[in-house]
C-alpha cells in the first residue's frame, strides 16, 4: 500500500488516469447494465407440461405424473423437489433443482425421461412440452386484445399467429400463450339423430376423415425432359370441402360428411375468458426469462408494438396494461436518488466539520469514485443494476468518505505539525493504514455471512453485500492513491494560501463564503459546546465507573424487551397501486356461469370502493388453453371456476390499495355465499418473494394416506382461520367437483353385442372430441397455420343428465341408449390434484393482514404442532412458502451475526494482541441491537430481512468506530496514562472523528429510512443502532475501558507487590547466561 | 486547527461535577419520563390493533350462507329413445294374375280409395281361358239338356214300365253328372272371371300409395315373394315402434304420453300415447318393443321415419326437490346441511329418489319447512355456527 502512496505522489497522473478510467467504465457499466427491481433469483425451475383432452386430474396424476415423476427420481440428477398439478387435461410437473445444477443438463434428462415413460402411458398422450424458467419470473407487460366487430376465436388467432411469435424475439422474454378468447379449430359437428338414422357412429365420421384427409407426398415424374413434382389433392383447401368426404354408400346412395355432421371453422369449447372492463379480451402476457433485465424487455415489447399494430387484421384494438416499468424505473430511481442525496449530504457535513472546501472535494470525490467502480465490478459479475445493488451503494455512501477523512485530516495535523506535504502525507498514510485496513476487514468481515445466506433471500442480498465490499475496496484503494495525490495539491495549495493570509491578512472572499465561514464557526462552537458536555459526563460516568456500567447494561437489557412487541416479516409489505382478487367459485361452476357470476362481484366491487378510485378491472377466468400458461400462473386456478380479478386504481389518488381489499374481504363473502375470495400480491416484489406460490402461508401435508391427510387439513382449516391476522386461509384443492359416474354393466353390455371400449370410445367423441385419439390438421394454405380438426357433438346439445342417459352408444340393430347398459350415478371427483415428492398433497393458502407473518405463523405451528398426532403418522406435515424462505433466511442471518461478532473479535484481537481490549468492544455491540430494537419500535417497523442487513451493517461500522477509542486509549496508557486519564482522553480526543464517521453513515441513510422502500427497515435499523452504538463507543466504552485496565493495574500492582523479590530473581536470572 | 488542540482534561472537580448532575437531573428525568410515554404508547397502539385484528378475524371465520327451501317436486325425467314410425295399416299390392302391366293410374304419393284400380293387367291369355271356359261350359249346358230330355223319357218308360229299371236309373244319372259337369264349367268359369277382376290392381283401403314398383309393359308374375307392384299405407294415424332399454320396463305402462320428434321438424313435437307393449323383453337386445299411437292429421309423419321417442316419467311419492349444488357427500353417503334456528349447521342424511341433474327429488330426510345451504362448502359439518346472507335474513324474521 506505501508503495501505492510512493507512486501516487512521486508518478501523479497515474492515478488521475486511474480515476478517469474509472469514471469511463463505471459510466459504461451503468449504461450498459441491465435494469431490474431484484437481482435475479437463479433457482432453476423446469416445467414438464402433459396434455390429454378430457383425462380427470385423478387419472391424470395416477396415470401420467406419477409414473413420470417415478422416473424423474431415477433419472435427473440434483434436483431439489418436484411438484406437480394435475388438471383437467392437463398435467404440470415442475422440477425445483439446486443451485448449482447444470441446467442444460437437467434439461436434456428431463426430457428423455419424458420420452422414456410414454409407452406406459395413456396411448395417444403426446410427448410434453419442457420448459425451463426460475421461479421468480413474473408478468412484466401484459397486451389485451378487443374487437368489437371479429370473434373471438378470431382475435385469439391473430394473437396467436401474428404477435405471439415476433414478441418471443425481444431478448429475455418469455411470451406464453394468450389468456381468453376462442382457440380457433376446424369443428365437425356430429349429429347424432343422423347417425342413428343411417346406421353410422361417430367413429365412422372421424375414420372418414382419417381416409380422405392426407398428409402424404405423392411424389415425382420423369417426362421427357423434365422431372414433374405431382401433387394431389389429398388435404382440401377448403373447410367447406371436408363437408363433402362420402362416409359410405347406402341405399344406392353416397352418404357425405355433411349428411351426418356440419363442418365449419369453429373453435374448442372456451375454457378461459378475459374480460377487460366487461368487454372481452385476448390477454398476453410476457415474462421475463433467464438473466434478462425487466425493463429491457419491457422497453423491447414496447418498441415492437407500433409495427405489430399494422399486422394485426382491421377493428382489433390493442392496448398494454399492467406496465411494471414505471414501478422498476421509479424504484430504481429513487434509491439511486436517495444515494444521490446521501451523498450529498454527506459531502456537507464533513464541508461544515472540516470548513476546507478543498479537503471536502478531496473526501468527497471518492464516493462517486468509488460507486462506480463498484458497478463496474457489479456489472462485471453479471449482476444487474437493481433496487439490492443500489441499496447496498447507498448503504456504503456514509462509509466511503471514512479513510479519505481520516487521512486528510491526519495530514492536516501534520503539516500544522511543519512538516513538507509529502512527508507529512506519507507519515499520515504510515499511521493510518493500519487502524484503516482493520476497520475495512471489520466491515467486510460483517457482511461475509449474507454471502453464506441460501435461498430466495440470498439471491437478493449476495449483490447488496457485493456492493458494499466493491464500493468499500474501492474507497480503500483511492485512499492511497488519488485521495494522496489530490491531498498533495490541493492541500498545499491550502498551505500556501494560509501562508498568504498569515503574511498579508485575510483575503477577499465572496458573499457566500463569507456566510459559510460565518456558520463554520458557529457550527464549531456549537460543536464545542457538545464536547465540553459530553467531557463532563463522560468525567461522571468515570468517577461512578460501576454504576454507570450497570446502568447502561440495564438500560440496554430493557430495551430489549421491546423485541416482542416488534413482530417479524421476511420482507417489508410493499404498497401497490393494485390488488389481485382470486375468486374461487363452487368447485365445477361452468365458464358460462363464472362469467356471469364475476359480472355481479364487479358490480358489487364498485358499489362498495368509492367512486372514481377504480380505474380498471381486468377478469382472467378459468383455465388457460395451455399448460405453459399453467407453469408460469401463481394464483392457484385449477378450472374454469377459478378466476382473477385484477383491480387497478389511479396511482395519483390511491397509492395503497390495501384499505380495499380490508373493505373487499369484509363485504364481498356476505354478498356471495359459497364463493371464496383471496387477494394475491399485486406488487412484482411480492411475487417474486412468495416464489410462484399464491400466498405467503402454505401448510402442506403429503403422504399417502390421502384421505386421512385430507380430513386433518380440513380440520386445522377451521383451527388456523382463528388465528389473528391470518387472511383468506382457503384449502387449495377442491375435492368436491360434481362428477357423474357411468358405471356400464360390463355383462349386460356383453349380451348385447357392446364392449367397455364400445362405450367409453362412443362417449369421449360425444363429450371430449376426436382429437386426442385420432389427431387431424387442416391447414390454412393463405396463412400457413394448420388447425386441429376435432368431431365432437356440439356442446349445446347435450345440457341435461337425460340427454347423457339418453345417449346412443350403439348404432344399427343392437341400438342400445347408454341409461339401458350403464348407470349414472352422482359424486364428486379431484378437482385438482397435488403432488410434493410424488406423494399426493394438500396445501392451505394464507396471506396476512395486520400482524406480522412471524407471529402468525408462530402460532400457525403452534397449532400444527398440537395437533399433529391427528394427522397420519407418515404424513408429512410442512410450513411451506415465505414463511420457510424467512425461517432460514433469518436462522442463516442471526447466525451471521453471531459469525460476524466472532469474525470482528478474533480481527481485531489480531490488531490489538490482546484478548482483553477486543471483548471490551465486542461486549458494546449489544448497545446497538438495542438502538435497533428502539428505533424500530418507534418507527412500527417490524424486523425484516432489510433490519438485519442493517444490524450485521452496524456491527461493523461500530466495531470500526470503537478501535479507534480503544486504539487511542492503549497508546495513552502505553505512554504511562493512567487507566481512567487515558480513558477520558481517549474519549474526548475521538469523540470528533467518531461522531463524524457516525453522523455521516446516520445523515447517508437517512433518505433511505425515511422512504417507503423495502429498503427502508434497513436505513432505520442502521440509524438507530449506530446512534445507540455511538453511545456505547463514546461514553460505555472508555467507562469499561478504565474500569478492566484499572482492575488490571490493581492486580498487577498486587502481584508486583507479591512476586517483587522473585521477580527480581526471575530477571536477574533471564539477564544472567 | 481547532479540533486539533490536545483535548481539555481538567482534573475532575467535584463541586463542578456535583453542580453539573444536579442541573442533569430533571432532563434526564423528562427522558425517562418521554420514554416511558412512548413504550406505552406504542405497546398499547399495537395492543388495540391485535384486538381489533383478532376480532375481524374472528368476524371473518364465520361464513356467510345462501339458504334455500325444498320444494315439492313435480318435475318429470324424460327419457329419449330412438323410435321408428310405421304406418298405422301398411299394405304391398302383388299381383294375382301373370301378366304385363298394361296401365297404371295413381303413383307415389297419391291419395287412393278403397277399391279405386291402381294398375290395370293386361293378360290375353285369361281372356282366352274364360271364353275356352264359357265354351265349356255351353257344352256342358246342352249336353245337361239332352240328358234331361233322355232322362225325362226313360223315366215316362219305365212308370209304364217299358223299359228296366237299371236302365233308367243309368240316364236318371245321365242327367246328374251332366248337371254337376255344367256346375264345373260354370264354376271354372267363374274362377276365371274373377281373375280377370285382379287384372285390376285395386286399392284395399283408404290411404297413400307408397311404392310403385313397376311400369307399364312390365311382366308380372302371380303370387307373393315376387315383385311387389305397389304399396298403400294407411297414414291417418301411425304407429311408432320403441325399444326400450329393461332398466325402463317397469316404468312404460299403456297410457304413457310421449313426445315424438323428427329430424325434419326440428322445432315441433307430435303426442304420441303407448298403445301396447309387446309383454316380453326380447332376448337380442334386452329390450322390450313398445308401440306408440300418433294421430297424423297433416300427414306430417312419414312412414318409416326414423324420429326420437321422449317419454316424461312421473315422480314417485311426493318427493322434495332440492338444488342438486346443496348435497355433500360424507364417507358416500348423501347429506344436506341444513341451519337451524339459531343459525348453527345440523347435517341431514338424505334419500335421493331421482338425480335430475340441475336438481334432486329426495324421498327421505328431508321436510319441506329445513333450510337448507344452497352451496355448503366441503368439509362442512355439524355446529359450525354461520351467518345468513343479508336479503334472506329479513324474510325469514318477516316469516
């Protein structure tokens, strides 16, 4: 490092260069670094999406997901857990891997695995679809798509067709199919009458279309000189020509397709409806995927859509909704704007304790310096520029400007001392760097055990402990090298002026200078004025050293007995603009039915929220068309009784939507008996925290015994909804979806001339259609798109349980009806089907309201643990979602703490080479958890994440400060001080630079503190415990430090006492050989 | 600079520092004071918000409820099954004498009389049979009158006992077998005339021709199994012919109305009543034929239609009908949760007669003055205290 000083005075450009090289790529970086809100969570998730039209969530799950998932445990590697949910139709197994997973690797074994399980599958299911996402990806932009003159299935199309697939090229998005509308088919629409009539069944229409509708190349032709490609016509290009397929000849006649069957373009039978404002919509939403920066693609989207505007056919209109870019930018911003501002403040703080303007533009240069060298080096390990990042530059600001202060200000000293600049600057690096560096690795050190942090929480604040070890060994660096070289300008550019003034008298100054030198000096006197008091109580506390010890321990214990009342969060709530209502409707409600029961909720809705508040309201009902969707949904839909609202306010008038949803849980459950309500996160933050789950709450049991399972939990249902501040605690999967069961008696069928087959094949073409079993195309030759044909007997016909019994299931002479062979009986079936481990799950969703979700979930456990006996032994009974995330985040940084204590203690131990003097300063820390605890119990900020990051920050910073009275303190005593004179010397003589050094982190977070960021609780928690810890360092600290070196004196004045002569002897002894 | 003078440490002085704590005192009482203040206020802020959020909570636990009461059911389940209709008479027209076609008068589709002649036969040959008949017939007439004449004297004879009796007796027989000889020739003539009345091919009663199956020139050849000329159905009322499955057997009993429907009119339906069954399940297909009676004023029904069949079957009993959403299952057995009057849930085991699919008829457990949850939701179970939606609450306490 000396040779650094040497070089920075004897070679000055090279550091200016340095600086200026800084400047560039730190500039570079900040350009070319992604923007985001969080950095991003890289736990890799991949999702293995199964597809069979019409297969119950039941059969699905024992059918396809669970012998797949039998496979995954034998053929994936590291793979954390697997989940899975099975739908109607559609089966969603989502593979959680470890962290350190290579994920092409995963991939490929996901994949053949899938390949590899087929054939004991269902015959006719299709190979999934994998995909690989993390678990934080959440909704950026969404697009809604209306017309008032095309269908739906029309709108859905050109969504589909024409924006779906340029939108997937905006790096880092992912775009999944669009929500609502018409998925558009070719629809053979079987009339079952006219089947019957002329003997056919609805396998010979599908059969037919099997025969005449090919996909195969006739080939090519030599003639003469030429090669002929021949084509036929085996594929109609026409919809209106498949009505014309002959199905057989009967009666001299040739029956056609159109005889029995109505073939038209058409669309499957909706699942899934979106309503923008009650006019219905096709909404897609888009992602961001991998490392990509949200706002990049937010920007990208936007940037698309004016040109994919003019591809989309006339009358469609399209507008963007749910931008998150004005919430990340304006994040983004207004943390970089409170560092802005702490900086600044900082910079006028150490203007009005130095009074040199040319020491404060030395000191101060060093914290745009040194951020910026952080974000270089942030961006150079990949990570984004992110609310963490900044948060954590923010947090460094007050920290930076410490070594440059105390270098200047020791170099000042030396040259009132009358030595020549670079002397004096190389003797006041000389005694620095020691007491700098320490400090320096006390800080890091602190911040070594977020590194150590696992899980969602680590993600996030690995890069904020990044920023503070970047912007803090950047920082040390200038120190030695341009705060040196600078220091040897401009503060002999201040010598010589002083020498100027001395000679000539005061030079001229300006107005303004003239007022600050005016307020300097009252600023110092007033300074002054503290020191003397603060002189005379340290003198107090000194002379009754006991007392004062007990009573500050005392004080310090009963301020911890406020930590109950403050309640802990895993991260602050934020405040949204937004609310997000999940409406659970009676299991099995028709889409039909959803739709016009969600009319009379928004009715409701905005009779209840005061007028002109509510600016939109967006419904998602329903099943989305693909599982792709599935994988990506957090809000826990399971069928078409399912549905989202998402209510958005005007930001200007209403910046906390939160008092709405209290209103909206307290009114809606009255008017709508049967329907469950639950609001979802809004925010983007909390998404992301809640990691793809709806809730924050999550109790799961798993195990085989199903039922038994299921009875427990419907029973601590009842028992966790009493707990205080739990809200909208709902059972996930809905086991009481209307089910008819047809029961065919398989001997009497027999004697007819029926088989099983005969019937289920005649029932899955009436009800499900033909396509999962006998997949066909018909392409679109004008626009390339090929649409599944699927025959199907219109839904509309069959509205009741007689025309189901009145089935025919047979046709010609045996005609037989379904209620002559079958049964049908009531019941209920899965409406949706959970699996955690391959083991069949039950989960209940809770958020909170009002109270802290440690507490809540405290007493959650408490339950859970009471009653654990009910539950099946085997069973395993979890805590799942962010309460898990926040235990062991929490567990993790209480252990960081205590790790960073011991860290900082065996540090500085090394310093001192005492074991003494370290525990001294250590037994101060307490003072600042109980800063801590006050400032947050005054603020009503429960302990977060943020709160401890801010803790394990003020630990360090304390440390720092207190070496610097201690260090004082010894070399009074070792220059023959008394212990309480080199004490009180110690104090009084650090009290300037300590008080600076606290002021400046305190005045640097207040911007922080004071904002309603998540960030917030930290700012508070560092404001509170470095005032309690400044306390301790100034008045507790000095106080112990007489008191153990005076006991120390005592006893060893004892023992010289004792031992004189065999002391003497000893010596002599030593001396003689 | 000034924060660089050697720090001022004066010699402790006590009366300074007896001085200096007494004016420290009251400050720092005030601070104790103000901080007390804030702890208590702060612990009893969050004191009255837990209150407040354990009571909403506690408000939020009790679920709010739609109520609805049986009714009594009079609601039929209908029962559709393909059906065949056939005319009410049905009649092929054959031929009963070979010959060609010589003319025919009514085609498809026309409305015939009895008897009005649908085809004329044209067959020479007969013709030549009855005038070969009625020649024989002559002969026979003549040769009957010369042995009369002969008879007649040789009886004179033999009173006068001129000639033997045997040899009377012979043209006395003489005579007989020329008589019984002209009644066969009288009777083959007449059989021929009466073939020649099938010459003309009439209708046997009212009603529409259905089928012509030949054209003039045509041969055709006498008897049934050939080729059938023409068909006359009776279409004033039909017959509908009906399988039923066995399951339904005991249901369909003569009297049953039932509505018939037809592809071709999609949007009308004919009434049609069960006139017979055939009494016995036939053993091909488990199912027993029932014939349907259809008044065909307009002609509309068409023999050999194919249509469908609904017949409305009557409840049983007096059941009470509920919203099929209202039923739970518990361990498979169908219950209802009903509240009672203090608004607590009692669970009711319940008999479903029929499932109706929208609704259910119950035929036990249920009396028509329970209130039950329209839409309970899954585990619900007995004593869970819950709230009646507003609007319902106020009629009921009007009641």
């Amino acid at each position: 490092m000396l040779q650094l000083v040497l070089i920075a005075l004897r070679r000055p450009y090279t550091f200016v260069v340095a600086a200026v090289l800084i400047v560039i790529l730190g500039a570079l970086a900040i350009v070319r670094t992604p923007v985001d809100i969080f950095p991003a969570v890289g736990i890799p998730v991949v999702s293995v999406i199964w597809t069979y039209v019409g297969l119950s969530p039941d059969d699905m799950s024992t059918r396809i997901l669970y012998p797949y998932e039998l496979a995954l445990t034998a053929l994936v590697n590291d793979i954390d857990h697997v989940e899975s949910q099975s739908y109607n139709g559609i089966g969603v197994n989502k593979i959680y891997f470890q962290p350190k997973v290579k994920i092409d690797l995963a991939l490929a074994q996901v994949g053949a695995a899938g390949q590899t399980v087929l054939r004991l599958l269902p015959p006719g299911v299709q190979p999934p679809q994998v995909i690989s996402f993390n678990a934080s990806t959440v909704p950026v932009i969404q697009i809604a798509f209306s017309s008032a003159t095309r269908t739906e299935a029309e709108v859905a199309d050109a969504v589909y067709t024409l924006i779906r697939p340029p939108l997937t090229t905006v790096t880092g998005a992912a775009v999944p199919f669009p929500y609502g509308g018409k998925s558009r088919q070719v629809r053979i629409d079987l009339d079952q009458e006219k089947l019957l009539g002329l003997g056919l069944t609805a396998q010979d229409v599908v059969t037919a279309v099997e025969r005449q509708n090919l996909i195969i190349p006739a080939g090519t032709q030599k003639i003469g000189d030429y090669e002929y490609a021949v084509l036929i016509n085996d594929a109609p290009a026409d919809i209106a020509a498949l009505n014309d397929f002959p199905i057989k000849r009967a009666d001299g006649a040739i029956v056609y397709l159109r005889d029995v069957a109505h073939v038209h373009n058409g669309n499957a039978p909706q699942t899934n409806l979106v309503r923008v404002d009650g006019a219905p919509a096709v909404l897609l939403p888009v992602l961001t995927s991998g490392s990509a920066s949200s706002l990049d693609v937010i920007n990208g989207v936007k940037a698309m859509l004016p040109r994919l505007k003019l591809a989309l056919p006339d009358g469609i209109e399209m507008t963007v909704i749910g931008d998150q870019s004005a919430f990340i930018s304006g994040a983004v911003v207004s943390v970089a704007r409170e560092a802005a501002i702490a900086a600044a403040l900082t910079g006028l703080m150490i203007l009005l304790f130095l009074g040199s303007w040319r020491s404060t533009i030395i000191i101060t240069i060093s914290i745009p310096l040194s951020i910026l060298a952080a974000l270089f080096a942030l961006s150079a390990l990949g990570e984004t520029v992110n609310v963490m990042t900044l948060g954590g530059l923010a947090l460094a600001v007050g920290l930076l400007v410490d070594d440059a202060t105390v270098t200047i200000e020791n170099v000042n000293r030396h040259m009132e001392a009358g030595e020549a600049i670079d002397d004096a600057i190389i003797k006041a690096a000389k005694e620095i760097i020691t007491p700098a560096t320490v400090s320096l690795l006390c800080i890091c050190i602190v911040f070594a055990p977020l590194l150590l942090l696992g899980g969602v929480a680590g993600y996030l604040f690995r890069p904020l402990a990044e920023a503070v070890v970047f912007a803090m060994i950047a920082s040390y660096c200038l120190t030695y090298t341009l705060v040196e070289t600078m220091a040897r300008y401009f503060l002999s550019a201040q010598q010589r002026e002083a020498l100027r003034e001395a000679k000539y008298g005061p030079a001229r100054r300006g107005v303004f200078l003239a007022t600050f030198t005016r307020a300097q000096i009252a600023f110092e006197r007033g300074f002054e004025r503290l020191l003397d008091t603060y002189a005379r109580v340290l003198q107090l506390a000194l002379a009754r050293p006991k007392a004062f010890v007990a009573m500050f321990f005392a004080g310090v214990a009963l301020s911890f007995t406020l930590t109950p009342f403050l309640g802990r969060d895993f991260f602050p709530e934020t405040e949204s603009s937004s609310l997000r209502l999940h409406v659970r409707l009676p299991t099995g409600t028709r889409l039909e039915q959803a739709g016009v029961l969600c009319d009379r909720i928004e009715a409701e809705i905005r009779d209840v929220l005061p007028h002109g508040a509510l600016t939109s309201i967006v419904d998602n009902i329903g099943l989305p068309i693909s599982g792709i969707n599935l994988s990506y949904n957090n809000s826990g839909t399971i069928g078409t009784n399912d549905a989202d609202l998402t209510l958005s306010f005007d930001p200007e008038k209403v910046a906390d939507a939160s008092p709405f949803a209290e209103l909206l849980r307290e009114r809606l459950p009255r008017a709508f008996p049967g329907v469950v309500f639950s609001f979802l996160p809004a925010d983007i933050v909390t998404q992301i925290l809640n990691f793809g789950l709806p809730a924050p709450l999550d109790i799961q049991i798993s195990g085989s015994k199903r039922d038994e399972n299921l009875v427990y939990l419907q029973k601590t249902l009842e028992r966790v909804a009493r707990v205080p501040g739990i809200a909208d605690p709902r059972m996930q999967q809905a086991g009481d979806l209307p089910t008819l069961h047809v029961d065919v008696d398989r001997t009497l069928a027999q004697e007819v001339g029926l088989s099983e087959r005969d019937v289920t094949v005649s029932l899955q073409t009436m009800l499900a259609g033909s396509f999962q079993t006998s997949p066909a195309f018909w392409l679109n030759v004008k626009s390339g798109v090929s649409y599944p044909i699927v025959t199907m007997e219109p839904q509309f016909w069959n509205t009741s349980l007689d025309a189901l019994a009145s089935k025919p299931v047979a046709a010609g002479e045996g005609q037989q009806i379904l209620s002559g062979i079958a049964s049908i009986r009531r019941g209920w079936s899965s409406g949706v089907v959970t699996h955690f481990n391959s083991q069949s799950a039950f989960d209940i969703y809770a958020g909170v309201r009002g109270r802290d979700l440690g507490a809540i979930a405290d007493d959650v456990q408490k339950i859970l643990d009471d009653t654990r006996k009910e539950a099946p032994a085997a069973s395993n009974l979890a805590l799942r979602g962010q309460i898990a995330t926040m235990r062991s985040a929490y567990a993790d940084l209480l252990l960081g703490l205590v790790l960073s204590i011991v860290f900082v203690y065996l540090i500085i131990v090394v310093n001192f080479q005492s074991w003494l003097d370290p525990f001294l300063i250590v037994s101060g820390l307490p003072t600042a958890l109980a800063g801590i605890v006050w400032m947050l119990f005054l603020s009503e900020t429960t302990i977060s994440v943020p709160a401890l990051t801010g803790a394990i920050m003020c630990m360090g910073v304390a440390t720092a400060n207190s070496n610097l009275v201690i260090a004082f303190a010894r070399e009074r005593l070792d220059h023959g001080d008394t212990p309480l004179h080199a004490a009180a010397a110690a104090g009084v003589t650090r009290f300037r630079p300590v008080i600076m050094t606290a002021l400046a982190m305190i005045i640097g977070m207040a911007p922080m503190a004071l904002s309603a960021e998540q960030n917030a609780p930290l700012g508070r928690a560092v404001i509170g415990g470095l005032t309690f810890a400044t306390m301790g360092t100034l008045l507790l600290l000095p106080v112990m430090f007489s008191l153990a070196h005076g006991f120390l004196a005592r006893r060893r004045a004892q023992r010289a006492q004792y031992d004189a002569p065999e002391n003497t002897e000893l010596e002599q002894a030593n001396v003689a050989p | 600079m000034s924060h660089h003078e050697p720090p001022r440490l004066q010699p402790p002085d006590p009366l300074a520092q007896a001085e200096f704590l007494r004016r420290l005192r009251p400050r720092g009482l005030v601070a104790i004071g103000v901080i007390l203040a804030l702890v208590v206020s702060g612990v009893a802020s969050r004191h009255a918000r837990d209150a407040e959020l354990a009571r909403v909570t506690q408000e939020a636990v009790i679920p709010t409820v739609e109520l609805c009461t049986p009714t009594l059911s009079t609601a039929t389940q209908e029962l559709v099954l393909p059906a065949n209709v056939e005319a009410f008479v049905d009649a092929p027209i054959y031929a009963r004498v070979n010959g060609y076609l010589k003319s025919w008068a009514y085609d498809i589709g026309a409305q015939v009389k009895v008897g009005d002649v649908l085809g004329v036969i044209d067959a020479p040959d007969l013709n030549q049979q009855v005038e070969q008949a009625k020649g024989l017939l002559a002969r026979s007439k003549a040769e009957q009158n010369l042995a009369r004449a002969t008879a007649k004297r040789w009886t004179t004879l033999r009173n006068q006992a001129a000639v033997s009796p045997q040899s009377a007796d012979e043209k006395t027989g003489n005579l007989e077998a020329a008589a019984a000889s002209q009644n066969a020739a009288q009777a083959n003539l007449d059989r021929l005339v009466a073939l020649e009345a099938y010459l003309n091919l009439t209708s046997p009663f009212d009603g529409v021709v259905t089928a012509r199956n030949v054209d003039v020139g045509a041969l055709v050849d006498a008897g049934a199994g050939r080729r059938e000329l023409f068909r006359v159905a009776d279409i004033h009322k039909m017959r509908v012919y009906v399988r039923a499955p066995q399951a339904y057997a005991a249901k369909i009993t003569p009297g049953l109305t039932a509505r018939l429907t037809l592809p071709q009119y999609p949007t009308r339906e004919f009434s049609t009543k069960i006139m017979t069954t055939a009494s016995a399940i036939a053993a091909g297909s488990r199912t027993l034929l029932v014939q349907f009676e259809a008044d065909n004023p307009d002609r509309a029904l068409l023999p050999g239609a194919f249509g469908q069949i609904r017949i409305s079957l009557p409840p049983e009993g007096a059941p009470l009908l509920l919203p099929a959403s209202a039923l739970v299952f518990v361990n498979a057995s169908p219950q209802v949760a009903t509240v009672d009057e203090r608004g607590v849930v009692r669970m009711k085991n319940v008999k479903i007669a029929r499932d109706l699919g929208p609704s259910l008829e119950i035929s036990a457990g249920l009396s028509e003055t329970d209130r039950v949850i329209r839409t309970p939701w899954q585990s619900v179970h007995d004593g869970i205290a819950v709230r009646i939606k507003d609007g319902e609450r106020k009629e009921a306490q009007a009641r």
